[in-house]
C-alpha cells in the first residue's frame, strides 16, 4: 500500500564483488581505481588487462581469467568502442571448455556485468580498452 509520499521503492542488495562505476577519459573506473588498457572482472576481484587486439584474442590469453572455480558461467567479451564479433576459434576454444562468450561493446559489458552480478550469476568478464 502507498504511504504518503507514495509507492515505497525497495533495492536488491547488490551482488559482493567488483563493479564498473564509471568511465573517465576512456578507462574503466572501479571504485576509485582507473585501468586504461582493459580490465578483467572475476566475481571477487578487478584487475588491469593489457588487452589483445581482438583479432589476436584465444583461449590461452584468458586462461588465468578462467581459471577461478567453480568454472564461470559465461565470458562477457567487452570489444572495446564498438561491437565486433571474436574470432571464430576463440568462441570455438571456450564452448569446447564448456564456457559461452557473450559479446558486446565494453561499455555494454560493463553495464551488463552489474546487471547480471546483481542477479548473482557467477560470470567473468574481458573488457578491451575504449580509446580508437
């Protein structure tokens, strides 16, 4: 029922874990913590990626990314200003490993992974830089 002041809005309580607040001059903002060439994002940490060009990506540059347990569900593949489709092997590689890839533009992904952390979906994410 609406009090006085009208519908009372409620928020879920927002998934542990690193999140993207913001970008600033083309970096990824991570509390107060900037990173300029990529980011990674695990459900417990972010940390700086010197990230591939994506027509160079595979499976072996993200293998410490993968790495944590249990498995992720999927990758979010930021591809950096714009959306590009990943090399075909790459996708490939990872559903061979039982890993889905989920690509869209690094600022999509970003907002995405709050999104879906939210929600507590156990994910990774790859975000490539957003400068040209």
């Amino acid at each position: 029922m609406a009090g006085p002041a009208g519908p009372e809005m409620t928020r879920e309580p927002r998934a542990p874990g690193p999140l993207v607040t913001g970008f600033r001059d083309n970096q990824f903002k991570v509390g107060e913590a900037l990173y300029p060439a990529g980011l990674w994002l695990t459900p417990d940490e972010a940390s700086g990626w010197d990230a591939p060009a994506l027509e160079g990506l595979d499976a072996a540059a993200l293998a410490p990314l993968l790495a944590i347990r249990p498995e992720p569900e999927f990758l979010l593949l930021g591809t950096g200003r714009s959306m590009r489709r990943p090399p075909t092997s790459f996708v490939a590689a990872l559903e061979g490993q039982g890993i889905g890839v989920e690509a869209m533009d690094s600022r999509a992904a970003a907002r995405a992974w709050g999104v879906l952390r939210g929600e507590g979906r156990w994910i990774v994410a790859a975000l490539m830089p957003l400068g040209d």
